[in-house]
C-alpha cells in the first residue's frame, strides 16, 4: 500500500482533529520510557525548583552565620582589648603595690628608731628593755608588735601602727579598744 503526500497531510490532519488516535499511535510507536519521559522531566523540573529553594535557603543561612562570625570576632577583638587593659592596669597596681610595701618598710624603721629612742629618753635606758620587734604588714598597712621588759621582770607587748599621714581622729579611734583598764 502506498501512500502519497496528499494521504499522508490528510491522515495527519485526521490525528490533530482526534487526539485520542494520537495518544494510541504514540503508544504503538514509543515504546514505554519515551512515553513516560515527559512526566518524568516534570518531576525533574519539581526536584530542581525544591533544589533551588534549599540552595537559596542555604544561602541565606551562609550569610546570617558570616555576619555572626563578623560579630564574634569583633566581640573577641574586644574582649583581647580590654584584657590588655586589665593586665596593664595590673602591673601599675603590683608596682603601687611593691611601691606602697617599700614605703612602709621604712616608715617601719623610722617609727621603730623613734620608738626606741623615746623609750630610752624618758624611762632611761635602765628602765626598760627592748625585745627584738616583730613586723606584720598586712594590706600595706604597716604595724610593729615589740617586747618591752620592765625592770621588775615583767613583759608587756607594745604595739604601734605606722603611717606615712594620720589624722587626730584616727590615732584617737585605734587607741581607745587598747586602753586597758581605763
């Protein structure tokens, strides 16, 4: 049987006015994975636009966790600062420190010469006598405890509190809890 251009344009027109024989021709021509390729680009074309939502959803996450890093080194930055800071106002107070405990190691030994001679001044150098003096500075604060032996044996503990400046007030509110027997 043979067909000429003019059966061929007419059966192609026949197949465009009812789909149904085109549907049943394509089924006897292709076999099974050409005919399910068009569904099957369809749900590549769905995979691929679900792909492009993560993949802009990763995104946006990359640049929130950029901008957090941003932030956290600028903190870190920060916190190196300020430990600088610290250390260096560290080291001015050890040495006010060590300067202080300096200070007070020789108002120790003024105080305790003037002591000394006072005692020896007033009393005469008979009257009493003097043990080795014990030198307690806590805190910078600088205090001396010294034996004092009276000529009939007995022993008593002076105690003085060296200071570079004290107020009346001062010197009054430390002496009174040491006055015995008042």
């Amino acid at each position: 049987m043979a067909i000429t251009p003019s059966d061929f344009q007419e059966w192609l027109k026949a197949l465009r006015e009812r789909p149904e024989w085109l549907a049943e021709l394509r089924r006897l021509l292709l076999d099974e994975g050409l005919l399910d390729l068009p569904s099957i680009v369809r749900e590549l074309a769905e995979a691929q636009r679900r792909t492009e939502r993560r993949v802009e959803a990763l995104a946006r996450a990359q640049r929130r966790l950029e901008q957090r890093i941003a932030a956290l080194e600028e903190a870190q930055r920060r916190i190196e600062q300020r430990m600088n800071e610290l250390m260096e106002a560290q080291r001015r107070y050890d040495d006010q420190q060590a300067q202080a405990l300096t200070t007070a190691h020789l108002q120790v030994g003024k105080a305790l010469a003037l002591l000394r001679q006072l005692l020896r001044a007033t009393k005469g150098s008979d009257a009493l006598t003097l043990g080795e003096a014990r030198v307690i500075i806590p805190d910078s604060e600088a205090d001396i405890v010294l034996p004092v032996k009276a000529p009939d044996g007995q022993t008593a503990w002076l105690v003085v509190e060296a200071r570079a400046r004290q107020s009346q007030f001062e010197v009054t509110g430390w002496s009174r809890p040491t006055r015995l027997g008042d």
